[in-house]
C-alpha cells in the first residue's frame, strides 16, 4: 500500500477513536450522569458487570473498534515520528517491520483478552 492510504487509514481511525471513545467514557465513567436521565448502571467497573457487558454484541463491537483503531492509529504515529527522528533507509526499514510484528501480537494478545472475558460472561 502507498504511503498515502497508510495516511487515510490514520486519519479513519482517529475518527473511529473518538466515537468509539465517546462510547466506552459513557457507559464506563458517566454512569451516574446517565442515571439523571433514566439510564442505570450499577458499578461498571465491578467484575460482575464486566462479564454481563461482555455478552453484549454492542458493547463487543465497541471494544473491537477501540482495539483495532487504537493500535493502527497509535503504532502509525509512532512509526512516522521515528522515521523523522532517523534517516537510515535501512534503519526505516526496520524500525517499521519491529511496528508491525509489535502491532500484530499486540492486537493478537488484545483479542485474546477481549474474547477471553466474553467466554467467561458467556
């Protein structure tokens, strides 16, 4: 892919970041404000509540667009700072393979977690 599409895929995610944000800072921390307008959650950080919220697909959406969202936008960003800071062609090379092999098994280890917890409210 070009460098551009990498650009409009960073631009996308961070779209995706401050929706799918928005979301979790709401049902994760706003709660007693949504009880003023006649939503209730009890303690969303109790472990009980965890596991009922893994069981909900929209919730799981949620998380799986933060999830793929935050590490192509943050590990993109970071990548583009470094290749500034370092201007070996061979050094770029392999400062952006290290990014990738990082972003895959972070991804890979976030899905774990991800799926792991709904197996275990499910």
């Amino acid at each position: 892919m070009r460098e551009r599409h990498w650009w409009s895929i960073f631009m996308w995610c961070a779209v995706a970041l401050l929706v799918a944000l928005t979301l979790h800072m709401f049902v994760m921390h706003m709660h007693k404000l949504l009880g003023f307008v006649g939503v209730i959650i009890n303690d969303p950080l109790a472990w009980e509540n965890t596991l009922a919220r893994s069981k909900d697909i929209g919730m799981m959406i949620v998380l799986f667009v933060l999830l793929t969202a935050a590490i192509i936008h943050g590990l993109y960003g970071l990548r583009g700072i470094l290749l500034e800071w370092i201007k070996s062609p061979a050094a770029q090379k392999a400062i952006t393979w290290l990014i990738v092999i990082f972003g895959v098994v972070a991804y890979a280890w976030g899905l774990y977690v991800m799926f792991g917890v709904a197996a275990l409210g499910g």
